[in-house]
C-alpha cells in the first residue's frame, strides 16, 4: 500500500498500469520470476526511468541490477486498482448501449461487474438483460445500500445523466463510469470518469478525413 | 472547408467538437438563429477564446457582435468530422464486447455505421448479430474492396490484436477504432484511435480506492 502523501497518483502512470498487468502476467504464464525495467520498457515503449515512476505509484520499487519479482508486482498493481477484489457495479440507463454493457463480461477482468440495471421505463422493469435484472430507479438508494454497491456506470442520454447521476450520488454510488457525453456535477467525494466515445469517435473520422484530403491534394 | 496548412488540428479541440455539436443541436431545436462564443463558453465551462479557437479548426469564424450562425456552425462541424456522410465499418472480433458495439445503434449519430463482423472462428461465421453477418477473416480484403469501407472497429483479444491490424490494412482499412489494450503498429497511412476501456477503469478503481482509503484515515 503506499503511503498517502497527500497527493493523486498521476493520471497518465494509472492509465498505464493494466498495460503493465497484461505483460507482467504473460511473463508468469512463461514462468519468469524477476524481471527488469529495461525488458518491461522494451516491451512497452517506455524509458526506463518511467516504468519506475509508475511502478512506484502502486508502492513497489524493483532491486537494484535484479529487477522486480513479477508475483509480487503483479498483487501490487492489483491491489492499487482494487482489482484482486471486483467490485460490483449498478449500471443506470438500460438502454441500446447499456444492454450492450450489461452483456459483456470483460470488465470483470478489470475489476468490474455489472450485476443489475436500472431505468425509469416500465416497459424495461423487471426484464432480464444478459440474466441481470432490471429495476426501477427510484429503488435504487435501497438496493445500492442493501448490496453496498459503490460503483455506476452511467449509460442514460445525455439530456438524463445530471439527474441521474444526482440519484447515484443520493443513492450512496462513489464512483460514476460516465458514458455519457455530459459533463457530471458531483460531490468532491465522488469520483467520475468519463469514457467520451463520441471524442474518440470525432478524432477518428476527423484524422481519417484529412487523411484522404491530404491523399487527394498529393495526387492532384 | 478548412485550408491543409500542412498541420493536424489539435487533439483537445477535436475531442470537444461533439460537445459542441449537442449544444447547438439544442440550440436550433429551441428554434435560435445565432449565438455567441460567449454563451457557448457559459454552457460548456471553456473560455471564449478557447471556444473560437476550437471552432476556427472547422474553418468558421463567428462574426463580430453577432456571434456565429447557429445552422452554418452545425454543418461545419458536421463537415469538419465527415458526420454529415456516415461511414461504413466492419468489425473485426466478434467475442463479447464485439457482439455489444455490433447491437449498439448509437453511433450512427457519431458517423459510424458497423455493418458486418468478421472472425476467425468457423462457429461464429454465417451467423447474425443483431441482424448483421459474421463473415470469415479471411474474406475482409474482398469485401472491403467490395463495399468500399475504410472503418475498421478491432475488438479481438490483445494478443491477436496486432496480426488482425495487419489483416485490416491489407484489406485497405484506412482507420481502426481499437477497442484492444494492444498499442498497434501501422502504416503512417493509416489513423488508429485507442479506446483504451481498461485504462479507464484503472482511473475510476484506483480513484474509489484512494477516496475510500482517505475517508478511512480521516475518520480514525
């Protein structure tokens, strides 16, 4: 665990953290025990200087000329995102997207299990998605609290999500996957990140676009 | 038409663009002709400078006291991002969270329309996913030429990544929305946008953990 210094980790060594798990855990399959910066840079694309900066974020610091054992690196990074213990998840907004989500079981892999929907349309209560009930949303407080779920992911259209996710913050959730393209005003106390689909989707076609503008231009 | 000053435009604007895009969409639905970057600004928490800035990348420039036509600014941000002429994609990786984006619908109203999936597993070939067909890997040249697509949506298991990436552009995919944690390597050529999901957990899980953590020593 590492010390509370009083400040957040930073993003960009986080956001890097399950690329390092993925390594780390096929050079276990290998059967490798120790290994170094220099071979997980290599692998990764990074310096070596920065595969320690983010190792230590999770409070592990490798042997000098030995390198980390990959076992206890592996807990440590799993304990840092809490993932050696998933945490359930109430998924709000039952929608195209949000069934979509209710059916995959890869975020489980990252510490994340959707275990029950919510949504304001009676026509959806009570159904089964991917065999995870649906309720309605008021009951969400109650359940949330019964089943001391702490994490939401977020899937209403965007002109529902502040309201929606007023209702999680009453309801307990700490923690809001937004999917949804507006920005949340929440309590300092709750945590939100947002995935932004639409962004990524505008940087892929505006990049393609000018691609084969460019394409063009160059064969005039 | 923006002018090809020989540079991309920057990577923030473009992410913003959508945003941009629901504003004004909710602006000519209440039936507004005109609007300032100030007002803009207000609604999305950015500076008007940064609006303007971020606007210009579209090749528009609001007018002075008046402030930009609300319609033109939509066609030009539609234009900008290729949104006003859907593209076709197939995806690549019919597992569980390829069966998830093949039944999403939504977006069709970010400019993607997924109209087939590929795979490599003879049990999943000539089946429907939610009324669109899984076809052989190894058809995607032919069909691609076919149906002249050039998006490629990659949801195969990381390992697998970097060999279908190279499947995909063989077959003359131009832009691979990556849904895989794999960093990809591709001609200069082709534009690969990283969706990253695992990434993003990271954030929200080590966030919780840390908030959790916090509240815990605070209340000691």
């Amino acid at each position: 665990m590492p010390e509370d210094t009083g400040k957040f980790a930073p993003l960009p060594s986080i956001r890097r953290l399950p690329a390092y798990l993925r390594l780390l855990q096929s050079l276990r399959a290998d059967g490798r025990d120790v290994v170094s910066c220099t071979h997980i840079g290599k692998e990764l694309g990074l310096v070596c200087t920065q595969v320690r900066k983010d190792l230590a974020v999770t409070g592990i610091v490798g042997k000098p000329k030995v390198g980390y054992n990959v076992p206890a690196l592996i807990a440590s990074i799993e304990e840092f995102l809490g993932w050696n213990n998933p945490q359930d998840a109430f998924l709000v907004g039952v929608g195209s997207l949000g069934r979509a989500l209710m059916g995959y079981q890869g975020f489980q892999e990252y510490g994340l299990r959707i275990v029950a929907g919510f949504d304001v349309d009676p026509a959806k209560i009570g159904v089964e998605v991917h065999g995870k009930k649906v309720f309605p949303l008021e009951e969400l407080g109650n359940t949330a609290a019964e089943m001391r779920v702490l994490v939401g992911v977020l899937t209403v259209p965007a002109a529902a999500a502040q309201d929606a996710a007023r209702s999680m913050v009453q309801a307990g959730i700490r923690a809001i996957w937004n999917y949804t393209p507006a920005t949340l005003e929440v309590p300092p106390s709750v945590v939100v990140e947002d995935v932004k689909l639409s962004a990524s989707l505008a940087v892929l076609s505006s990049r393609l676009a000018e691609s084969l503008r460019r394409e063009k231009t160059e064969s005039v």
